[in-house]
C-alpha cells in the first residue's frame, strides 16, 4: 500500500473483550469491535509501537462477567500487552 510504513519486531498483543453472542448487546459489541480494529489498523499503518506491529486477541464475553473473568485469566496467561474493554458495565466491575 502507498505511504504505509513497514513495522518490524513482535507485535505487540491486546488483549479486548467484546459482548458479541447474546445475553450481550452484540450491537453495540460489533461497533466496539470495529473502533478497536480501526485504531490497530491506523496505529500499524503510521509504523506500530516502536516499530512493532498492534495484534488484537479479541474474546467474547456475552455480556457475562465469569466469561469476561475467564478471558481475562487466558489473555493474562497468553501474554499480552494490556487488555480493552468490556462494554457493560456490569462486566466492567
């Protein structure tokens, strides 16, 4: 692509939780999910983190806060970087 700027090294991961299945409101987890993987593409489109590409990990929570629990056990033991998210605030807490 014209004027994207090569990244190089291991990307840097992050984690997001997303309610995309129901009970959650999968609407608004859609719009959620699209803004996060806008902001990737623009932050590796201007050269990454340092030079290091941003990967999204996304996990959904349907809106449940022992699944968003969980996620955040498995994206902490996959090693990523930070985690963003969750929509509700029930699962939020």
């Amino acid at each position: 692509m014209a004027g994207m700027i090569t990244t190089v090294g291991p990307s840097v991961r992050l984690g997001a939780l997303v309610p995309l299945t129901r009970p959650g409101w999968t609407e608004a987890g859609r719009h959620l999910l699209a803004g996060l993987e806008l902001a990737v593409h623009e932050v590796n489109e201007a050269g990454g983190i340092a030079g290091r590409p941003l990967e999204l990990e996304v996990r959904d929570t349907a809106a449940d806060p022992e699944r968003a629990a969980a996620a955040v056990d498995e994206l902490a033991a996959a090693g990523v970087a930070a985690v963003v998210g969750e929509y509700h605030s029930v699962v939020a807490r």
